[in-house]
C-alpha cells in the first residue's frame, strides 16, 4: 500500500500541473538535483569513513573477510615497544610532527612578507605575484624530480654555488632543511594571495591615526596590520596544518625516508602496510590512519581556541 | 614622499631576490632538459647546455616502452577532463537543489555535509580502495575520475554563489512556463559562469597533479596517469638529469599554459574561497 501511494504522487509530482505550486508530498526533483551529488558522498567518502574506523579494529589482508580483534591493532602499535608497527608509528608520527613544526611557520612568515612588499605596489608587482604563485600548479612529483636533481652533490646548482658541499638529502639536518625549503617554494602562492587580499581589506585610517601617534613601521606591523587580518591568519594556519599532516610525496621522493629513516613519515607507512609488496596489513594500516586522523582533527581544534583567545 | 620611495625599494629588491630563488630551479630545469647525458657527465654543474639536445625528449615520448611518457600524458588528460565536466554537472546540479528547491530537512542535509568536511581523509583511503576494487575500477580511469567528484567543497562554493543570485529570474521563468530543468540550463548555469569556471580550473589541476591516490589505483604502467608516473620515472634516471628534467616539464605544461590564459581566475579564487571562510 504505501508503496504505492508513493508511487501515485511521483506520477501526480511529475506532471507540469503539479509542479508549480510545490505544496505537501514528496517531490522528486530534489532527489533528481542533489541525488547525483549525494549518492557519490555516500559511496566515496562517506562509507569509507566509517568503514575506515570499523577497519582498524580488525585483522585485515584487503581480500577475506575482516575479523574483529577489538583494540588489539592499537594497542599494538602504541604499546608493544618490541613491534615493528610500534616502531613505525613512532618513528612516522614524530617525523609527521616534525615536518609540520619546521615547515607551518616558514609557510606562514615566508608568504606575508611576500604579501606586505608586494602590498606597497613595486614595479611588476604583478609579474612577482604571478612567479610565486607559479609552483602551486605543478604535481608533486614533478617538483621533486626537479628538486632533487638541485640538492644533487655531483652536478646540482646548490653544491656548485655554495663552497661547503653537504651531502643534502643524505645527511640531517640538511635533509629536513631540504624538504623545508622544498616544501616553502612549491606552495606558499595560496598563503600569500590571500595575505594580499586582507592587507587590501586594512583601512588606512588606521595607519594614518598611527602614524600621527608616532608610531613607527614595525609597531604598525604588529600593532595595526596583524589584529587586522587576524582571520585570515587562523585560517591559514589551520589549512596550512592540516596540508602538511598529509605529508607523503615530499619525503617519499625526496629523501625517500632517509637518511636511516629520520625522514619517513607516517602515510608512507601506512602506505607500505596496506598497499606495499607482500600480504596486506589493512588493520594496522587503518588504525594508523585513524591515529594521524585524530590528530589532524585536534590540532585544528586546538589551533582554533588558541587563537581564538587572543581576541 | 621620501619615505614611501624607500620602503618602495626595499619591497622591490626583496621581491626581486625572491624572484630569481624562485625562478631557479624552473630555468634550470628548463635548460637541463636540452643538455646531452655525455655532457653532464663530463662537465658537472652547467646553467646552459654545451650542446643543445632534444634527444631526451625524443627518448621519452616517441622510444620508450618502461616509461610511457606520451601515454601517461594522454591518460592524465582524458582523466582530468571526464572529471571536469563529471564535477560541474553534479556540482551544479546540487547547488541548485540546494538553494532553488524546497524540500524537508534540505539546510540541515547540507550542513551536515559541511560538518563532514571535518572529517580527515587519509581515514577513507584504505576503504575506498576496496570499494574500487569491488566495483572492478583498480587499473581504469574510472577510479581516478569518480571519487574527485565526491567533494563537498565544490558544491559548497557553486552554492555560495547561487545564493547571491535573485530567485526573481528563477520565477518570471517559472511563470512562463518553465521546469526545474529548464530554470537550470536556461538561467542559472549562464549566470553561474563565473564559479564554475573556478571550479573547472580547480578541478583539472588538482585531478592532474593528484599523487597519492593515483598510485595506488593504478599498477599497469600502460594505465596510469603522468603523476605517479613520475615517480616511476625517477626510480629509472636517478642521475639522468636530461630525461628526468624533461619528463618532469613535459609534465607541468598543461597546467601552466592554463595558468598562462586564466591566471585571474586563479588568484581571485583563492581569496574568495578565504574571504567566505576567513
């Protein structure tokens, strides 16, 4: 019966008639709209979500049915120190952290400097924007190829030019500075693009009432310019957050984890158990996964209340 | 005045020592990729080539069957092209669904698709890859096209957008006679033109350069996308600058002769995006 009645509408619905007033009953056009759109959120993002989480509670080789082990994946990779995944975890997440504290705030400084000089308007102030916008477009791969044939000790432009010649990607520090700088000039254009937006969006009555308080350059800098465009700050520095959490390709082609895997993060191990050679650690993958997800979603969390408190 | 001329020039000597940092490596790249192996060999670090080659680029797209280069390009363009327009389709039909059509629980629906933006995706990776397996997608195009188009934040931008238009050409339609589907090819796709260009330019860049995800769906050489193809690549000319530096060129030409063209586009969405946010 009901499905019927369902029906009978549908057919009402659709005909033209019925249309234009859109009172009660169901209406299939929102279906017909959002559906499409909808029906792949479920499928691709959705579900995988969910199926994400249940995963890591579970023994998994991708193929067979998952089997249930509770929090033993975790306590696994958190806990038993004489595990290799104990180690990976570790080993993964402390390089994860230690990419993201070295390479958020140089993305952070390196861009709004950028932004305030070009806010003064040189000349080809829009032929510099262009150029630093630039790298943002290319993949990731190919800006490592080109990146590590620079680091490169027998033929690379660094090495020829600067008389001490460190073996760059083989040796720290200098492997976290190359990705630093790797990382800095392939994609500050989204920062800076907007810190030019919001310089713009400054009043300069501000500056002027400063400026007859005495106030020099650099007290208007922190005084004036900084509380001003504070929102875009905190945006960035969340988007920029979450970005480098994701850090893969950089360190995987890069210093392809070394040296002795100082530079391994934790997608490329969760890459390696659950896509590598040999038989599938889905489970372990996953909780991995989850784990790195957790903290991507507290950090912002953090970072929002932080700067939030400033007001 | 004279204050101003100076921090003018300092701007500009910072931006112009910026510049060449940046400038660099591309040029070097560039330059690179026409310099002979046995050159590079002999003579180390050189910013010109001694000789000026196009052998690598030969190698690459017309000799070589370990590294496809022509074929990997031309499977990243049919990829970044069907999601293009598979992404403005469904994104501009739910964003009119979104704002035109009443229905029950419609604001709190995409909130809650707002809220799963929160949602950290390397969570869905493993899974995803099963479901793409199960569907019999691993080593097609189709599993790089379809996911793409699930992002939520496309449909949330196109909506925006939509919002600031006035319903009042959506009704004289409407009066004259018009359905949904005529209301939304008629009037609101031309008037939305401008979001959806940003979103198309987005789209083909991000599904071009897209690195993680590609690399595990595909593991035919002959199926995948120039992205992780690089990655391959590398492995086979460590120390071959000329080859790699072409193969990595060859790979960035789509996507700055679309920056050449469209540049604008470009660096107002972002501070649209921001401003919405911000």
């Amino acid at each position: 019966m009901d499905v019927k009645l369902t029906e009978n509408k549908r057919v009402d619905v659709l005909s033209p008639v019925s249309l234009k007033p859109r009172r009660k009953g169901f209406n299939v056009m929102p279906a017909v709209f959002i559906g499409p759109h909808l029906l792949l959120f479920a499928l691709f993002f959705l579900i995988p979500i969910f199926f994400g989480v249940y995963i890591s509670f579970t023994n998994w080789d991708l193929i067979n049915t998952p089997e249930f082990v509770g929090l033993d994946n975790y306590k696994e990779i958190l806990f038993h120190k004489e595990s290799t995944f104990y180690t990976q975890l570790h080993t993964g997440l402390g390089n994860t952290f230690k990419f993201v504290i070295f390479t958020v705030p140089a993305c952070i400084i390196i861009p709004l400097l950028l932004a305030s000089a070009l806010h003064v308007k040189p000349k080809g102030s829009k032929w510099f924007q262009a150029i630093f916008y630039l790298p943002v477009l290319f993949s990731i791969s190919a800006v490592m190829i080109i990146w590590s044939m620079m680091f490169n000790v027998s033929f690379g432009p660094i090495n020829h030019y600067f008389s001490s010649a460190p073996n760059w990607l083989g040796t720290q520090p200098y492997a976290w500075i190359a990705l630093v700088v790797v990382t800095v000039w392939w994609g500050i254009g989204g920062n800076m693009i907007i810190y030019q937006a919001a310089l713009n969006g400054v009043s300069k009555d501000y500056y002027e009432a400063a400026s007859l308080d005495g106030a020099g350059r650099i007290q208007k800098f922190f005084h004036i310019t900084l509380p001003s465009i504070k929102n875009q700050l905190l945006f960035t520095v969340v988007i920029t957050t979450i970005a480098q959490f994701n850090i893969y390709g950089q360190a995987l082609m890069l210093t392809k984890g070394g040296p002795s895997s100082s530079t391994t993060v934790l997608l490329m191990y969760i890459q390696q158990n659950a896509f590598g050679s040999g038989q599938s650690i889905a489970g372990i993958g996953s909780a991995m996964a989850v784990i790195l997800g957790l903290c991507i979603m507290v950090v912002s969390i953090i970072q929002f209340f932080l700067l939030r408190e400033k007001k | 005045m004279k204050k101003l001329n100076i921090s003018t020039l300092i701007s500009f000597i910072f931006l112009l020592c910026m510049t060449l940092i940046w400038i660099f490596p591309l040029a070097w790249a560039f330059f690179s990729s026409f310099k002979d192996e046995v050159d590079i060999q002999t003579y180390g670090f050189s910013m010109l080539p001694v000789h000026w080659v196009i052998t690598n680029y030969q190698d690459l797209l017309f000799d070589n069957s370990s590294t496809p280069v022509a074929k990997w390009f031309m499977n990243s363009m049919i990829i970044s092209v069907t999601q293009t327009v598979m992404v403005l389709v469904v994104v501009s039909m739910a964003a009119y669904g979104y704002t035109r059509l009443r229905f029950k629980g419609r604001d709190w629906l995409f909130s809650f698709l707002l809220a799963s933006m929160m949602f950290p995706a390397v969570v869905n990776l493993i899974p995803l890859y099963k479901i793409i397996d199960t569907l019999g997608w691993v080593n097609t195009y189709w599993a790089a096209i379809v996911p793409g188009a699930a992002a939520v934040f496309n449909v949330f931008l196109v909506r925006q957008f939509m919002i600031g238009i006035p319903l009042e050409l959506d009704e004289s339609a409407r009066i004259d006679g018009a359905n949904d589907f005529q209301i939304y090819t008629k009037v609101t796709l031309p008037l939305i033109k401008p979001v959806l260009t940003v979103v198309a330019l987005f789209t083909f860049t991000s599904s071009w350069n897209d690195f993680l995800w590609p690399s595990i769906v595909f593991n035919d050489i002959d199926r995948m996308p120039i992205t992780p193809g690089l990655q391959l690549l590398q492995g086979m000319y460590v120390t071959d600058i000329g080859h790699a530096m072409s193969a990595a060129l060859i790979a960035i030409v789509p996507t700055f002769i679309l920056y050449l063209f469209t540049q604008r586009y470009f660096l107002q969405s972002m501070s649209l995006s921001s401003g919405v946010k911000g």
